[in-house]
C-alpha cells in the first residue's frame, strides 16, 4: 500500500500545474506542487509523499536526475514521467531507475487522473494476484518500480502467454530484457511483435528506432577505434 497518501506534481509550467491539481482534487490525497527539480527533492526530503508526476524537461535539474535522486532518498516513491517532446526516448533508461508510468503532453484531466488511479490501485496487487493479462502487467509494473525485474519478466511472460494477441506485455518484456543486460536481438525481437500485433504502436517503434540507432553507433565506433 502507499506509505503516503500525498501527491507531488513537478512542472516548470504552472498552468500544468494547476490543471493536475483540478484533476487529482477529489482523489483523497494532499496535493502539492513543485516548479523545478532543486524544490521537488527538498519537498521530498522533508515530507512523504506516495507518487510523484515529474515533468522530464525542466530548466535546472532534469526530471531524469530528480528521478535517480527520488529513488535514493525514498525508493518507496511511485513516479510517473510527463514529457511534451513527441515521446519519451529515455524510457527504459527511466525504467532502469525504477519509473514505469510515461504520459505524453498534451494529455486530458481524465487521461492522468485514470493513470493515477492505477497507480494507486496498483499497491494493493501482489504476485499471487498474476491471474489474467491485465493483473500481470500491473504486477510487472510494480515490480519494475520496485527493481525486482526478474520477477517483472515472469510476469510479463505469463501474460504473454494468456493472451499473445496484445501488444503492451511484448513491449514492456523488451524493455525489462534491456534492463537486465539481454544481447540487443532479444530485446528487438520482443518489440518487433509488438509492432507487428499492433503498427500503430508508437512505444514499439520508438524501442526499436532507439535500438537501432545505438547498434548503428556501437559499429560505427568500433571501425573508428579499429583505425
């Protein structure tokens, strides 16, 4: 369950803000809200809070560095990525921080407000809970938020196998795959069925663009350093 029932919002942008705050109002959870990354981590320090929405952008001390902070000071902490930059290209290496919850600006009020709610509903999971394809992805995403990527991976794998026909636990299995160190092909080949169960996938096809570029980067530095 949640440690705290207090909710940081983190955007340089106070009109994003204040349109989070109107939309979380009615949740049961204290709001506060914090207008750059130095005055998050001193919130943070000084109060509990259960989940955190982190804008990724933001002048001063990116929402990447914030993250990676959070997770020393209060590893407890559920945090959820908001980016308005066309998609979230560090989202793994979010993930591998302990992030698993990305939305993408311009979003509703009901859009985050939903994705809060399964935050929240999220912590009462546990893994004995694993029984159809949507527990599975919830429990995998605790899991990830909690560094337990083994067991994320199993989870992912049985709801691979409830349902094959979706495109989420592919994607997610991939990402996790990375995490753990898998050779690149593992991880593409997860994405890959992903986007082939669904082409208008754009977490997919944003993995495996990113995948490719770095492969192409890792060979165009190994013939540099060869000659």
């Amino acid at each position: 369950m949640m440690t705290s029932k207090r909710i940081l919002i983190v955007d340089d942008d106070p009109n994003i803000c204040l349109t989070l705050s109107l939309a979380l109002n009615d949740l049961g959870y204290e709001l506060e809200t914090a207008h750059s990354g130095e005055a998050a981590l001193a919130a943070i320090e000084q109060r509990g809070f259960g989940i955190v929405l982190l804008d990724i952008w933001m002048p001063g001390i990116d929402g990447m560095e914030v993250l990676r902070r959070i997770k020393l000071i209060a590893p407890q902490i559920r945090v959820i990525m908001m980016t308005a930059h066309g998609g979230i290209e560090s989202a793994v290496a979010a993930m591998k921080l302990g992030a698993v919850d990305f939305i993408q600006k311009p979003f509703t009020p009901p859009e985050i407000r939903n994705l809060v709610e399964a935050v929240i509903q999220r912590e009462a999971l546990d893994d004995s809970m694993a029984k159809d394809y949507a527990s599975c992805i919830e429990l995998a995403k605790k899991c990830i938020s909690d560094h337990r990527f083994e067991a994320a991976g199993a989870h992912l794998r049985k709801a691979v196998s409830i349902d094959p026909s979706r495109a989420e636990a592919f994607n997610l299995l991939g990402a996790v795959l990375e995490i753990q160190g898998a050779h690149p092909s593992e991880a593409l080949r997860n994405y890959h069925a992903a986007l082939a169960l669904d082409g208008s996938y754009a977490p997919a096809r944003r993995n495996i663009d990113r995948v490719a570029g770095e492969n192409k980067y890792r060979r165009g530095k190994i013939d540099i350093d060869r000659n």
